[in-house]
C-alpha cells in the first residue's frame, strides 16, 4: 500500500468543492473493514494545523475506493485507539530499542 519513496496524499472534497490534502499515514482492518489515518498536508489551507488526523472508512463502490467518515462516537474512539497504539509501537518501540 506505501510507496517506499515518499508518502501516499489523498485530495479530497468537501461539500462546499473545497480540495483537502491528506497523508495516509496508517490502514487498519477492523471487524472486516477497512479504515484509514489521515493527516493534512501542510499543503491543506482549509485545515487548522494542530487538527490531528481523522479516521475515514474505506468503501467500495462500483469498484471504486470511497471514503467516509465514521459517525458513530464509540467506534471512533475504538479505531483512535488502536490507531494511537500501534503509532505509539511504531515511534517510541525504535527508541526503546536503541538504548
């Protein structure tokens, strides 16, 4: 799914047409869907810098990835921390490691 290269960037709409850039920074599979971490770029004038990154659900359409916002609270706070633990795995294990 990452490009070794550089980083996987969405552009997504709004309802008012507005284009907002995300980085994927993490996909998780969760009771057999799929969601994904997003972070604004700093490429993203319509988003406030310290907003965090959002959680979207990845569906298909006609063979189509789309995405959704997850509505359901509970949910959200399920996938934020599973997400947040598997950053925190993924940034402080390394420096665990090297000392």
């Amino acid at each position: 799914m990452y490009d070794e290269f550089g980083a996987d960037i969405l552009t997504l709409l709004d309802d008012e047409g507005n284009e907002h850039e995300f980085e994927i920074i993490d996909e998780l599979e969760y009771e057999d869907e799929l969601y994904y971490a997003l972070y604004p770029t700093a490429n993203n004038k319509f988003m406030p810098d310290d907003s965090g990154y959002y959680i979207f659900h990845v569906t298909d359409i006609d063979g189509e990835e789309q995405l959704e916002e997850v509505e359901d609270d509970e949910l959200i706070k399920t996938l934020a921390n599973i997400f947040e633990e598997r950053f925190n795995d993924e940034f402080f294990d390394d420096e665990e490691e090297e000392n």
